[in-house]
C-alpha cells in the first residue's frame, strides 16, 4: 500500500497537505491521495542478480483517476521508474510525486521545462516529462528512523509536480549512485 500521500515517490493528484503532523499510527487521506486499503497488482518480468524489471498498476487506488502504471527497472549501477497517470475525463490537476532521498543535504536542481537533473554527494536523478514540470526540495520528516526525544528527523525531499494541471502526466525518473 503506498498511502499516505506524502510517502515516498506516491502519487498525489492536487496539492493538498496535511496541516499539522499526524500521530504515530494515524493514517492521513486528503484528496488526491490514495485511498486506505487499494490494491495494486505487482506484475514482475524479470528478477534475477542482474537486477529487476517489475511493473505495479495502482489505478484502482484513486478517485478521478484512470490509469497510474509505473515500471521500475533496475541493475547494481541506476534505478529507472517511468509513470503513466492520466485522469479520468474530464478532469485536470497537478501530478504531484515525492522522492525522499535518504540524505539531510541541500541537494542542486538544474534543467527546466520537461528536464531537470538533482544531484546530491551520493547519487543523482535526472527527470523527464511529458508536460512541464516545477522541481523543488523541502525538509520533510524521515519516518523510516527511529526518533527519540520527541523530535522527528527530518531529511531532504524533492517534489516532482506538473506546473500545471493536466489530464495525465508520463513521467520518467532515474536514479544513478555516484
């Protein structure tokens, strides 16, 4: 289950947030997130000590939407994800995803328009699109580590979004380690 929508790389149509922290265990469902309990069938073609070719259809997980397939193919040098999102017709919105990186550091954002390449001191991720994109990054907290002290740490995330609303949004992304 990939809910909620400030998870990692999550689909989130619009750019509604939460407007306060949630509570360890409270599951959080805004519009254009995903709803609690979806499946998601997981298609894999190839998985071997070579790495992966493996494909998820998470369609059924959203309202107003008619397709999110997402691909991810991989070997020990980079990580490929392609999206396909088209919403249902009519509609339009932002195509939003999030990628937590796993680091605390200002990362660098260069490109613009359908292309932008994020580098950090451990890796980097190159980005392209079918419709214009807006790239920024945020501290966003890193629930995937124990926090103590009642702090919550927090770690470098970089929001992938259409700069405007569209119909549907292809979208590749690749990550290389350095």
């Amino acid at each position: 289950q990939y809910t909620p929508g400030a998870g990692h790389n999550v689909l989130q149509l619009g750019t509604a947030e939460p407007e306060g922290p949630a509570d360890a265990g409270e599951l959080v469902c805004l519009p254009g997130w995903q709803r609690s309990g979806a499946v998601a069938p997981i298609t894999v073609d190839r998985l071997d000590a070579a790495g992966g070719d493996v494909s998820v259809d998470v369609s059924a997980g959203y309202d107003r939407l008619e397709r999110w397939r997402r691909r991810v193919t991989w070997t020990a040098d980079a990580l490929r994800v392609v999206d396909d999102v088209a919403l249902a017709e009519p509609d339009t919105d932002i195509v939003l995803f999030r990628w937590h990186l796993g680091t605390d550091v200002e990362v660098s954002i260069a490109g613009s328009g359908r292309e932008f390449v994020v580098a950090w001191p451990e890796a980097s991720l190159t980005i392209e699109g079918s419709a214009p994109l807006t790239v920024s990054q945020c501290p966003w907290p890193d629930n995937t580590v124990s926090c103590t002290g009642g702090r919550e740490p927090l770690h470098t995330c970089l929001v992938v979004r259409s700069t405007n609303p569209e119909r549907g949004l292809n979208l590749t992304t690749t990550v290389t380690a350095k």
